[in-house]
C-alpha cells in the first residue's frame, strides 16, 4: 500500500479527513475474494473503520495509528450502516 504525504491526498481531496494518535481498540481481518478486509474499530468512535489489503496483517489491537479516511455508507441486511474508508493508515 503506497503511503503518500497526508497533506498531499489533503490538498487534492476535499473530504478526506486526517487523524493522528488514534487508539484501536478492536482489529479483524477477513477474506473477501483475493483481498483480505480489514475492520478497525477506534476508541471514542462508534463507526468502523475499513480498508483492503492483498496479505494478512499483523494485529493492530492496542496501537496508537494515524489514518487518512473519509465517510461512506454500506447496506447490511437493508440497512444503510456508517463507517469510514480508510485510504491511508500508518503506525503512530
């Protein structure tokens, strides 16, 4: 996963939203097809977090992240459910 400047994807995306510091306080990790689906949820969020990556990846429970996102909307079981897809994630 490239990790450009988060003031660059700033700049040039006007609904990108950048945090720093951020708790993760649970992390799981599911096949979808060739890609592995990441969930992340944050300490003081009640939405999650997501992104795609093409291998497993360690465990981020417990770490501080920064992360680059921005809000969507996902039907489940007909219901239009937040979370926030996340575009760029780094260990703080």
């Amino acid at each position: 996963m490239l990790n450009p400047d988060p003031d660059k994807l700033l700049k040039k995306h006007d609904k990108l939203i950048h945090s720093d510091m951020m708790k993760v306080s649970s992390h799981v990790q599911r096949e979808s097809g060739e890609w592995i689906v990441n969930t992340l949820m944050i300490e003081g969020y009640d939405v999650a977090f997501k992104y795609k990556r093409k291998k497993s990846y360690k465990n981020l429970k417990g770490q501080r992240v920064n992360l680059t996102y921005y809000a969507d909307t996902e039907k489940v079981a007909g219901m239009n459910i937040e979370l926030m897809m996340v575009v760029r994630i780094k260990i703080a």
